[in-house]
C-alpha cells in the first residue's frame, strides 16, 4: 500500500534536511541539547503555530499524543523541561537562517522575469506586557519590534529582522542589501539621508513620505499627463533639493508629489524616481498597505501574542518559527496550486495537521478504499412479490 504522509509532514517537505543540518552545524545548534536536536525543536514550534498551541502543557499533550506521526516526521516524544531548556539556550540565527531559505523558494515560485522588483519595507511591535520585565520601551509599548523588507509579488517577506521595541527602523534599513532596480517604499520613520544616497547609487529606487521639518525647495514643476488614480487626485508634480546646510549629505535628484485623497487627506511623497509617472509613483505608495495586511494575519492567524517562553531567546525563536510556518503554509498552497483562499486553507491545515491525506484536496473526504468489497443489497429486497 502506497505511503501517503500526515498534512505537517508534507508541509515541512520543503526544507531540506541535508541543508537544515548544514546551518546547524554553522551555528552549532546541538551543543547543548543532544536528546532535542534542533530539527526536533523546528518541527515542535512549528507544530505550535499550526496546531495552535499556547502554553507548554497543550503543546506537550498534543504533541505526544499523535506519537505514531514521530517517525516519518524524524522526531521523537517531548518533555516541557526539555523543550524550555531548548528555548533559553538555542541560537536564533539558526531558524532565522532557514526561514531565509524558505523565503529564497517562494521567491523561486513567483518569480516573473521583466516584472518591475516592489519592496516594502516597515516594522510592526510586538507587546510583552508585565510578563517580561526585560522588555525594553519605546514610550508606547513594552516588548519587541518585527521589521519585514516584504515582496507583494511572492506574498512573502524577503528579510526578517526581530530587535528590541526602542531601536529605530531606519537603523535596521541602512543594515538591508540594496537589489539593483528595485524599488523600496516605506514612511516617514525610514528617514536617512546617507540611506537614501546608498539606495539611488546601487541605482534603486525609493518612495516615502518626507517628515515635517524638511525644508524643501522647489527646482522645477513637472507637467502632470494624468491627474486622477486609483482614489486619488495629483495636485502637484515637481523637481526639487533640500534647502537646508544638509544639501551636501544628499546630492541626488528628489522629486516631490502632492495628492488628495478622496477622503479629503492631503499626503506629499519623495522619490528618486524621474521617470514613471505621478500616478504611478502614488499607486506604489498606495500598495505599501499590503504589509499593514500582512502584520494583521500574521497577529491573527499565527502565535504570536501568547509565548511558551518569558525570555529574550525564546520569544525570538517562536517569531521566527512563526514565520517559518507563514512561509511554509504559502509554499505548499502554491506547489498544490490551492484555489481556496489562504484563511480558509491554514484553518483546514490546523484541523488535519496529522491526518494522511493529499494535501491538493485537503477540503475533500479522504477516498473509499476500494479494496474493500461493497454490499449489495437489492432496493427492492423488503418487498413481497404477488403474482
């Protein structure tokens, strides 16, 4: 009889074990934890956020109790002590290295050639509360940051980066690799001129929204082809240079644009880009909404709002695995070609984590084994018959 492997089996399929291990070795992750070797700890936290675990016990109690799945799966039974030593002790570049090989294959899926390379880069904080007196401030929330570099086109981030809530996020984007003919859009809080210069060298370009101290002056108004957009009106179009002492610190072209939503706000964006036109420059603006989408399922469909741990390093890892199993999910609906849509394929997903069934038609019965000989009965076998 054929092997058919658990839904969390097949969903893991992607990460290759033989590469896992390499990185393992890299960051010497089973030094300290022979018993639970790191691939046992990626496959518990995953399960985690898929299954929907949010204390040690439940996660204990449910992973043991599917201890029949282990084998195929490579790991064995788990203990809560060990699993807590794991999540104090366990480097975190290990799983924020697999979650970029993840992300480098759904990259290879969705990749189209010739198609213009969308960035959007923002941050979003993750509270900790009264739990984690460590937990840094930034004057708002107590807790941690998540800052996403994110692909619209793979629905999936490109860089992942977890820091403390107080550190400010054009520090984190002067530390992102700059792609040759991209173009990155994020807010007002990305503001760095050096950044900014880095970015129009290695001939990029950016989108965001100048802050409201930045003196401006106009060089030259630009004609506007087309006014209206997509729930906008252009008002004004023109080249322009910082009038400040600080013009040397950004010696490139910077374009300015005015628009009116048709809300009544008022916006002004900066770019370095001369060529498209203003409507398009506000779409891409626009589309950087996308990522406040993402935060938003990220929060509600994954677990990361209850943690199976109070420390630093065990935070970062359940993030991380958070995301892994985001990449995961999104790996498997696309290689499955999953025409429902991803909120109802990761509730499926949770319902039939150790299930043995196709994972294409994961939303269809399982078949009738058709070994097993079906009765049958004549419809009319409770009649009498008079003649």
């Amino acid at each position: 009889m054929r092997f058919t492997p658990s839904i969390l089996g097949k969903l893991v399929e992607p990460i290759n074990r033989r590469g896992f291990q390499t990185v393992v070795d890299s960051h010497d992750g089973d030094a300290y934890d022979k018993s639970f070797k790191s691939w046992d700890h990626l496959m518990v936290l995953v399960y985690a956020q898929l299954g929907g675990a949010d204390s040690l016990r439940s996660l204990e109690a449910g992973w043991n109790a599917n201890c029949q799945h282990h084998y195929h799966l490579g790991t064995d039974r788990l203990r809560r002590s060990t699993l807590s030593d794991a999540n104090r002790r366990r480097p975190v570049g290990l799983f924020a290295e697999t979650f970029g090989l993840l992300a480098g294959q759904l990259d290879r899926q969705t990749r189209h050639e010739g198609t213009a390379m969308l960035r959007l880069i923002d941050s979003t904080p993750i509270p900790l509360g009264k739990a984690c007196a460590w937990a840094k401030s930034n004057g708002r929330i107590r807790g941690m940051k998540m800052h996403v570099v994110y692909d619209p086109d793979s629905d999936c981030p490109r860089v992942l980066d977890i820091t403390d809530a107080n550190v400010n996020d054009a520090q984190i984007g002067r530390t992102i690799t700059i792609e040759k003919g991209a173009t990155y859009v994020f807010d007002k809080g990305y503001c760095h001129y050096g950044w900014w210069t880095a970015i129009a060298t290695a001939k990029a370009f950016f989108v965001t929204r100048p802050k409201s101290n930045m003196g401006l002056k106009v060089e030259r108004r630009r004609r506007i082809a087309q006014t209206q957009g997509d729930g906008f009106t252009i008002l004004e179009d023109a080249n322009v240079s910082l009038a400040s002492k600080t013009n040397s610190k950004l010696a490139i072209p910077l374009r300015r644009l005015i628009l009116k939503r048709n809300d009544g706000d008022t916006i002004t964006l900066l770019t370095n880009d001369l060529k498209r036109t203003a409507v398009e420059i506000a779409q891409l603006y626009k589309g950087r909404w996308q990522i406040e989408l993402l935060f938003r399922w990220i929060k509600q469909h994954l677990k990361i709002r209850k943690f199976l741990g109070t420390n630093d390093n065990a935070i970062r890892l359940q993030l991380f695995a958070a995301m892994i199993a985001y990449a995961l999910l999104r790996i498997a609906a696309r290689a499955c070609r999953i025409a429902m849509p991803i909120l109802r394929f990761t509730d499926l997903v949770t319902r039939c984590l150790f299930e043995r069934r196709n994972i294409a038609a994961i939303n269809k019965p399982p078949p009738v084994n058709p070994s097993q000989r079906k009765p049958n009965y004549s419809p009319n076998q409770m009649c009498f018959t008079y003649e």
